[in-house]
C-alpha cells in the first residue's frame, strides 16, 4: 500500500482537477459519501442517532459538510458545529456550507465553550477540523475542540487524519483528536501510520474518491509493509534447495556478558532458513558458545584473554568472510577502542553484504565517512534511535521530528540502506525508497530482538534476497512473528528467542 505526504495528496488533488477534469467539488463529494458509507459500516444503523461535526474552514471541514448531508439522508440528526465564521469559508467547502442551507449548523468562531454539553450527549463525534492543511502546532479554539473531542466519551471518526496529527511525520502538533476510525482518501498519508498518529487514527479505511489510476501510480511515496506487501517479497523454495544454495553467512558477535546476543543472531539466521551459519565469537567466550548454538558453527578468535574482539583479529576474519555470502556485525561485540577499530577495517574491507547493528554501529559513529568506501556493495544498517541520533550527530528528538526524512537522508548520503527501528520502523534504500513497516507490537520492547533482526536480515541476503526486498521483508517477519505470539497471549513478557521460534511459522504464513 502506498503512503504519501500531504504535499503530495494536495499535488494529486490539483493534477486530478487540471489534468482531468474532475472538479474538486466531485472529489469532496466522493469523499463526505465515502466517510458517511463507512461510519454506516462501522457503526451500523442510525434511527435517529446523534452525530456531531466538529468543523474547521478549511477543506476537511467541507467534508465533514458533506458527510453531515449523507448521514442526514440516512437517518442520522446530524449537527454541524463551526469553530470559523462563514466568510472565512472558500471554495468547495463554501459551496458545500451552502447546500446544508443553515439548518443544524452552529457557528461557533468563538469556540466550543457555550456548546461543551453537545460533546458528550452525541452518539458520536467527526473530526473534520484539520486534514492535510494542518501547518502547524494547534492552539486556541482549535486546541479547545481536541480537547472536547476526546473528553466526551463517545466514539470518534476522524475524516482524513485526526486533527493535529502532522500529516507526514506523525507527530502530535501539541494535541491531537484520539480516533476510533480515520477515515482516509485515496491513499493513507504518512501521518496514518507512523506514530504516534498511527495511534490516534485508530482503524484506519481508504476510500476511493475517484482520482485517475495514472494520478495514483505516479504519485511519489513511499509503502507501508502489510502482510500482502510482505508476502509478494517471499521467494518460495525450489524444491531441489539444499544448504549450500540457501546462504552461507558469517556473524561476527558476542563478548564477555554478552555472548546471548551472538547466539541469538545466530539462531534466528538459521529460523529464516540460512543454510550455512559461521558464528566468530572472541576465544574466551567460545566455550560458552559451544554449548549455547547447536546448529550455527561456532569459531573462536583469538582476543589476547580480554574477552572481546581485538584489532589484530582483522587478517583472521578478512580470510573468514572469504566465500561468505553476507555477513552480520555487531551483536553483543562490546565498545573497546580496539573492537571499534576492528569493526571500521572490516567495513571497509569486507565486499560482502555486511549487516552492521549494534556496537558495530556505535563503531561507525565516529567515522560515518567510511560507509562511503563501501559505493556499490551492499551495506544494511540497523539502528535504534540514539544509535542514529550517534551517526548523524544530532539528538535522539531530531530524528524522531522525522524518521522518514532521517532515514532517507543517511541512506542517500552514505549509499546504505537504513533501517530506523521502533514502532513503525522506517526502511530506507540508497536510491530514495522508503517504506514503513506494519508489524510489530510492544512486547517487543525488550533486550535481544535486535540481535533477532539481525540475524533475519543476514540470513535473507545471504540467500540472495535483494537488499531492499530482504530489509522490508525481515523487518516484516520478525515484527509478524511477535504478533503471532501475542495473538496466542504471549505479549508483553514475550523473549526475543520466543520469536524466533516463530520466524518459520511467520514465514509460511507469508507463503515461504
Ligand atoms: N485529495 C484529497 O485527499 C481530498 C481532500 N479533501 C480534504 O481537504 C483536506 C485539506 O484541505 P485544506 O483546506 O487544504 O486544509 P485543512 O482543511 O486541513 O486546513 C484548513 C485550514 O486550516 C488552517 N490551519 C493550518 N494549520 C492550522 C492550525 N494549526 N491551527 C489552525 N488552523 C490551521 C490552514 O491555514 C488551512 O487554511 C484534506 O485533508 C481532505 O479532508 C477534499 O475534500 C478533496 C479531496
Ligand atoms: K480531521
């Protein structure tokens, strides 16, 4: 499924109206009949149900004037409350104030105070305050209605977006409408489904509004990952595989303390069906290592008794990763100054597609420039928030401001691809495509599954996936196999080796 940014839902609603002659009035009617079909869907018949309108003078309020008039036909009593006075009103929505012809219509410029006892006695409220329009943080009455919105204790549709969620990156513009259901038009918008405003859209329906198919597909944007996007990534087995054509990869992991992290990578590589798995883990933790995997081969490397990778490990693991057809780095490796520099000569040395999480990340952070000696080979980088808040140089809230543009940006400035963990991760090619990931849940919040996706990520390269694909369909898997953990009552409190005992089903489930 596409998701575009507001700009660009306003850009095809102008290309719509010059290029093929459909009025914006016909969009705004496809819209309100759209979003009062699928109030009637969810919530059933009216017999003289209350609705209110909450609208702002914008388009979105325009179609909250239509929806008013299609509830109205059927059956519901519809009032429309106007936080603006009429002659701030333009346009289509101008027009579409007009055909309500007053009636059920309260003008309210000064804002919802005089009204507060219409929130709670409806049966339900429509947000059509602010759609992609929203330029701003909201105040004043606009800031008020919000609040009365989500104070009144009925459900709430929001048309479009909730009002005050930023229409691309997601974030709250100091309030934000809390949404049972959003309804949305022509294609979700950035905002739907990154959070926090995937979580005040609630459930979240498209509608058609009749916008060209060439409008559409050239809009620029990027893919929210769902099952159906998911599962057209999966190659099936051939029938004739066996291990030596499903992906001999190298993981490079663990220290003292952290010898978990190198078993997991490792383990869930083999869950997602890597043939082959080498795991070198430093020599002093390789007795550990012996007796904790049991189907990746373990091997040790030499680290003078510190417990940790060392610089001169780097001949050793160069001839290791000969024949390799991806490796991971980073699980569990520490932060000595000689780890680090070990990392930093592997990526700069190592052809192979190289997975790069963690401490092997925190290694990078004081020289991002090396990535770029990596032009033309195939570089994923993992990172959490404060990780990529230590690459770019900047502060954990610059990146959350905008995940999508972060991403992105490092992705095209360094020739990577990023994968910008969280809730709703953001998934970044070099050439400039993104996508946001769809599973996932928050019993995931817990130490060990980002070894799990690393292990994923490699064992999908490493059996040939192209990178973007391997990156959108791990980040996928490994947030669907916590979902079908959670869907059997194991959410919060769930291990990271929980889910990687679900990777093979996740995959079957997706056709592999
Ligand atoms: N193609 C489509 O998707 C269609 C969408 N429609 C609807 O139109 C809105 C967008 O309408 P627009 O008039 O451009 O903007 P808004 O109604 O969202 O905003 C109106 C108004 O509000 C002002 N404003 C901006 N920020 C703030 C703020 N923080 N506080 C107060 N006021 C603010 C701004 O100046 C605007 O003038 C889209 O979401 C759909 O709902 C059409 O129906 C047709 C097709
Ligand atoms: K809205």
């Amino acid at each position: 499924m596409k998701v575009v940014s507001g700009e660009t839902m306003q850009q095809m609603d102008q290309r719509t109206i010059r290029e093929f002659g459909i009025s914006g009035l016909t969009l705004m009617e496809n819209a309100g009949r759209g979003c009062a079909d699928a109030i009637c869907d969810r919530f059933g018949a009216a017999s003289g149900r209350r609705v209110l309108i909450v609208a702002g003078k914008g388009n979105n309020g325009g179609d909250g004037y239509v929806i008013a008039r299609y509830l109205r036909e059927r059956g519901w009593q519809a009032t429309v409350l106007l936080l603006a006075s009429p002659d701030q009103i333009r346009g289509d929505a101008a027009t579409n104030l007009e055909r309500l012809g007053g009636e059920g219509v309260i003008i309210a410029p000064e804002g919802v105070a005089a009204y507060a006892e219409l929130f709670p006695s409806s049966d339900l409220v429509v947000d059509a305050l602010l759609g992609t329009g929203v330029k701003s943080e909201v105040t004043g009455v606009y800031a008020e209605a919000i609040g009365a919105i989500n104070a009144a204790g009925v459900p709430v549709v929001a048309v479009d977006l909730p009002s005050g969620v930023d229409a691309n990156t997601g974030r709250v513009l100091g309030v934000a409408v809390k949404a049972e259901l959003t309804v949305t038009f022509a294609l979700a918008k950035l905002g739907n489904v990154q959070f926090p405003g995937a979580e005040h859209s609630g459930k979240l329906v498209i509608v058609d509004i009749g916008m060209p198919k060439q409008v559409v597909d050239a809009a620029p944007g990027g893919e929210f990952v769902d099952a159906a996007a998911a599962a057209r990534l999966v190659r099936p087995r051939r029938k004739t595989a066996h291990k030596g054509s499903s992906g001999h990869t190298l993981i490079v992991a663990g220290s003292t303390g952290k010898t978990g992290a190198a078993a997991m990578a490792a383990a869930s590589t083999v869950r997602t069906g890597g043939g082959l798995v080498t795991l070198a883990v430093p020599e002093s933790v390789h007795p550990i290592l012996e007796v904790k995997t049991t189907e990746a081969m373990t091997v040790p490397v030499g680290d003078h008794g510190r417990g940790h990778f060392t610089a001169g490990a780097f001949p050793f693991l160069e001839n290791l990763a000969q024949g390799k057809d991806a490796v991971a780095l980073g699980p569990g490796i520490g932060a000595a100054r000689t780890t680090f520099f070990l990392v930093q000569r592997l990526v700069e040395a190592l052809e192979v597609p190289m997975v790069i999480d963690a401490d092997g990340l925190n290694a990078l952070a004081a020289a991002p420039e090396l990535l770029g000696k990596r032009q033309g080979r195939v570089t994923v980088l993992t990172p959490h928030p404060g990780e990529m808040a230590r690459l770019t140089g900047g502060g954990v809230a610059d990146v959350e401001r905008d995940r999508i543009a972060t991403a992105v940006g490092f992705s095209a400035r360094y020739g990577v691809h990023t994968i910008l963990k969280g809730a709703a991760t953001v998934i970044a090619a070099p050439d400039g495509r993104y996508a946001v990931n769809g599973s996932g849940n928050p019993g995931m919040a817990s130490g060990g599954m980002g070894d799990t996706l690393t292990g994923i990520l490699v064992s999908l390269l490493g059996q040939g996936y192209p990178p973007f694909d391997a990156c959108r369909l791990g980040v996928f898997l490994h947030g669907f196999a916590a979902d079908l953990l959670a869907a059997q009552g194991c959410g919060v409190g769930m291990h990271a080796t929980d889910v990687q005992e679900k990777i093979p089903l996740a995959l079957s489930r997706l056709g592999g």
